[in-house]
C-alpha cells in the first residue's frame, strides 16, 4: 500500500508543480523542491484528500503541514485508508 500511496503523491507533486521529471522518493525532502512553500503544502493536502477520498482531522492537517518528507506524508495518508 506504502508503494501505492508514494506513486500517487509522486503523481499529484508533479501535477501540482507542472514538472513530469520532477523526482520524488520517499526519502525526499519537501523544503528541498523548488517553489515549495506553504500555499503549496495547502494544495498538497486538499489534492490528497481528493485523490484518496478522505478527510483529515485538524490534527492531522497539522501533521500534514509539519511533514518534512514524504515519508511522512505517506506514514499519514495510510493511517487514513
């Protein structure tokens, strides 16, 4: 499931940044895309939880907002399918 949700988010990051070669990986660090700051966490977590079909709590918006990883993002979005 963990491979299945990280392709996803690969594929809603490149959409969201407009960049097919953009490299994503579990291990990768979200400060470190180009143009990533916070209007684009936002967009990140609404895109998630329309892709998925979930909701987040507000804690778990929060947790969303702190990843620094996409790991972490993953750890988070598979706790909720």
């Amino acid at each position: 499931m963990r491979e299945d949700i990280l392709a996803g988010l690969r594929e809603l990051l490149r959409s969201n940044f407009e960049d097919e070669s953009l490299v994503i990986t579990a291990d990768t660090v979200l400060d470190d895309i180009e143009d990533w700051d916070s209007m684009e966490m936002v967009a990140v977590i609404s895109m998630t939880e329309s892709y998925y079909g979930i909701h987040y709590s507000v804690e778990e918006t929060i947790a969303m907002s702190n990843a620094k990883t996409v790991a972490e993002m993953v750890d988070i979005i598979s706790q909720k399918l």
